[in-house]
C-alpha cells in the first residue's frame, strides 16, 4: 500500500525514505512527550540553595581578585586634577595624563567628561573604562 500510494504522488526513492524518518521522528517525540505527561517526576533538588551559595562565593571571590587601587579609586576632577591625580587613571599613564593637562590648558576648562576623547589617545573605548572615575564639577 505504502509503494502504491507513493508511486501514486511520484516520490523518488530518497523522498521515501525523507518522508518515512520524519513519520518516525514525529512518532518518537510523540512517544516522549507521552512517556513525560504519564510519569512526572517532581524536582527533588533544591536549586535556590545551591544558587545563593554560588553567588557568595563568587562575591568572595571578586573582592579577592580586585586590586586595592581600583577598589579604592577616586573620582578626579578633569578640571582641576594634578599629572599625578590623572596617571591614577584606569589605563592613563604619563605621556597621556601631559596630553589632557596640554589639553586643558589650550582650551580651557572641560564642559562636560565627553571631551576628553578629543584628546590624542582617549578612544571610546578608554573613554568608557574612564567614564565612571571623571567628573568635571567647577565647584571644587
């Protein structure tokens, strides 16, 4: 019957055999989901207790790996900041803290921590590992 009905639709012999694994894949997953539904099981372990341990000990761990100076580090007034204050930078070493100082002094006092990038050496990528430790407050 099945030769006849498929010589009927014209399927070659590798569409046979295409149609034959998806009728048994959809027979298989259907067997499964029933096998699932008819013997439930409930979860007998208790994942939040293993969830919280987990992020205390990753928080342990966190605070063991940070350096003291990044733990620590303060927010420079890109106004105001000394050579000294900048180098204390993530990433900014002497030559660039000369080039925000030089910066600085050709045009001014900064409006807003954006202008940084203006300067040679501040992409957006330092810029943005910067951005949380700058402040430009002209209160100080």
């Amino acid at each position: 019957m099945w030769k006849r009905l498929t010589e009927w639709l014209a399927f070659t012999q590798a569409e046979r055999k295409v149609i034959l694994f998806l009728v048994a894949v959809l027979v298989a997953g259907m067997g499964i989901r029933l096998y699932q539904s008819t013997f439930r099981q409930d979860p007998s372990f208790d994942y939040t207790r293993s969830d919280s341990t987990f992020a205390a000990l990753s928080e342990a761990i966190a605070t063991e790996d940070e350096p003291a100076s990044e733990a620590e580090e303060e927010i420079v007034n890109l106004n105001t900041a000394t050579k000294e204050e900048l180098m204390g930078l993530t990433g900014v070493g002497s030559v660039l803290a000369e080039r925000i100082l030089e910066h600085r002094a050709k045009i001014g006092k900064f409006r807003s921590i954006e202008e940084i990038q203006a300067v040679r050496g501040i992409s957006k990528k330092k810029f943005e590992q910067i951005r949380n430790s700058i402040t430009i407050d002209n209160s100080k």
